[in-house]
C-alpha cells in the first residue's frame, strides 16, 4: 500500500484529492468515495460505555525506617529526618524511648527484632529508605549476631520488598589485629557484604571511628564530645598521617554524632550520593558543612 501511495503523490497529485488509498481484505490499496452517499452506507459502530474500573494506586514510597532509633546514633537519624520534613519509623526491641523530647512524638515506633521480619516485613512497603543503626558488642557469637545476622536478615527483606536505598552504619577498624573484637568486625565486613550484593544501586556504608556527643545510659548523659570535640579538630587536620602503615588509621578522627546523622539521612534520600563506602573524611564531606566548606 506504502508503494502505491507514494505513486499517488509524486504522480497522481490530483487522483490524490478523489481518492484515498485504505487496505482491502487482500491487502492491497483501493479508492473509497467520500461522498456523502457513499459514507453513509458505513454501519455506525456502536460504542458500549465502558465499566469504572478501580485501580489502586501503588503506595508512594516516603517514609525512611531507622532501625534502631532509639540508640545513641539512631536518635540522631530520627532527628535528622524529621528535620528533613521525612516521616519516620522506628523499629528496635523496646519500641518507644522513654524521653520527653518531643521529637519522639513524631516517630512511629514500632516494636520488634531484625530477626522477626515476618512481624513487621509489611510496614516496608512504603518505606523508600532504610538507615540501620543496629550493633552492639559482646561475646565474638554476640557480636557476629547483632553486627552481622541481624543486618543481613533487614537487609534482605528490604530487598525483597522492594526498598530503594539502604544505609547501613558499619565502623572503620583502625588496623587493629584481627583477634581484637573479632566478632564485631567479622559482623560488621559480613553485614557490608551483604549489602553490596542486595543493593548494588542504592547500598551505602559509612564507616565512622570514635562517635561523640551527648550519649544518654539511663537516666544519665554523658557527653563525649568533652574529648571527642577536640581530638576531632585535631586530628582532622592530620589527614596525611592516617595514611602512616600501622600507626596511620589509630589517628582516624572522632566524628560527631549530628554529622553522622546527616550524612546517613543524605544518603537514604540523595541519589547523588553513590553507592558503596563512605569513610570517616566521606562521612564528615557529607554530614558536616563546616568540613566540606574548608575540602
Ligand atoms: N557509638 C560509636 O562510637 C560507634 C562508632 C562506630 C560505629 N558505630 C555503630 O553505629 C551503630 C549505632 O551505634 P550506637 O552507639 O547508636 O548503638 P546503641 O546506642 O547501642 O543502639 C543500638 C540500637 O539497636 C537496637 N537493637 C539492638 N538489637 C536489636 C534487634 N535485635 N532488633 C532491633 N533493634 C535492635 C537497640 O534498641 P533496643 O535495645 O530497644 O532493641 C538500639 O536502638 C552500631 O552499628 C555501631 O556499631 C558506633
């Protein structure tokens, strides 16, 4: 039909005003009349009007989930993201910490283990970020578990619910040998591994050293950034020496526990911030404006 039509236009410029080429069962071209006679000879089609259909809508991913919101560091998170204009779950054993703050009248808490999934699996399916702030010492078994297991069974059920980004705080090592707190580094590099095969695209480590800030233990604060604070800004401005063999990563610096958060709560919700590991100097670029100011 193609063929003829063109023949049509170069050739029969004014056969082109007369007829219109259209297919025939035979697939081949042929004149239709556009008189009005002849139009109306064409059956009207009858157009039955169609049912409603309700479709549900796919829930919009907007929360952030922080596991373990109730810690040291994963308050900071909850914070964070509040502060971000981000709804926020928390999921940790205890559920709701008994501060007044009134922060924590904006967090959903939910109660439960990273090894109870099945219990609260479904509160993933609008959540478009994890932030896993779950570790812990111990024996080495102890700390291979909370460090490691644990973080690999969320990890793998925020893959299979589909959750786009996940955040997880590991720890940097400083060199020490491998028989000092086995387990929580054996843990930690194993919850890593985890992590870069799940989320290949959205998977992102922070490794901080020493975090300070005002650490609540019962009723008590205790603020560490009296020795934190000025170790960091010390050591901050001896990068070149952590790259010494042995000696080198013991001068990693402390960072604060608000940079911690920022950085953590940019990475869940910035897709600029590229996957895999962030170290201590990554952690304060994107947590700590004054840092990355003076880069
Ligand atoms: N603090 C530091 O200086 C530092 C330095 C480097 C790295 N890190 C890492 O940063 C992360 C946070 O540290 P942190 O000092 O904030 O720890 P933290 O205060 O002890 O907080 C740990 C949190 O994990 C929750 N949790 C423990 N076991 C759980 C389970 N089975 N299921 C659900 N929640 C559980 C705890 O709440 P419940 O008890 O209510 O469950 C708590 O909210 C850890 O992975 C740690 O290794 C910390």
């Amino acid at each position: 039909m193609a063929a003829r039509c063109v023949k049509n236009q170069r050739g029969q410029v004014s056969r082109l005003w007369q007829s219109i080429c259209s297919v025939d069962a035979a697939g081949g071209g042929r004149p239709i009349s556009t008189s009005s006679a002849r139009l109306q000879e064409i059956p009207k089609l009858k157009v039955e009007e169609a049912e409603p259909v309700d479709i549900p809508k796919p829930k919009s991913r907007t929360r952030i989930l922080v596991l373990g919101g109730n810690g040291f560091v994963g308050s900071h998170v909850c914070k964070e993201a509040l502060d971000r204009g981000l709804p926020v779950l928390s999921l940790n054993r205890s559920g709701r910490p008994s501060v007044t703050e009134s922060w924590v009248n904006d967090v959903v808490w939910v109660r439960g283990s990273l090894f109870e999934s099945e219990k609260w699996k479904d509160q993933l399916s609008d959540v478009s970020a994890v932030v896993s702030c779950v570790g812990g010492f111990g024996s080495n078994a102890q700390m291979r578990r909370i460090n490691g297991d644990a973080n690999i069974a969320a990890i793998n059920v925020a893959a299979e619910k589909g959750v786009k980004r996940f955040v997880y705080i590991s720890a940097a090592d400083f060199g020490l040998p491998s028989f000092v707190l086995r387990g929580y580094y054996e843990g930690k590099r194993a919850a890593e591994d985890a992590l870069r095969a799940k989320f290949p695209y959205g998977g992102v480590i922070l490794r901080p050293g020493f975090i300070h800030g005002n650490r609540r233990v019962g009723n008590m604060n205790i603020p560490l950034s009296a020795i934190g604070s000025p170790l960091e800004l010390i050591l901050r401005n001896m990068k070149p020496a952590t790259q010494i063999p042995v000696i080198g990563p013991l001068l990693t610096p402390p960072v604060k526990v608000t940079a911690v958060a920022k950085a953590a709560v940019r990475a869940a919700i910035d897709n600029a911030v590229p996957p895999g590991m962030l170290d201590v100097w990554g952690i304060l670029r994107l947590g700590d404006p004054r840092y990355a100011a003076d880069c």
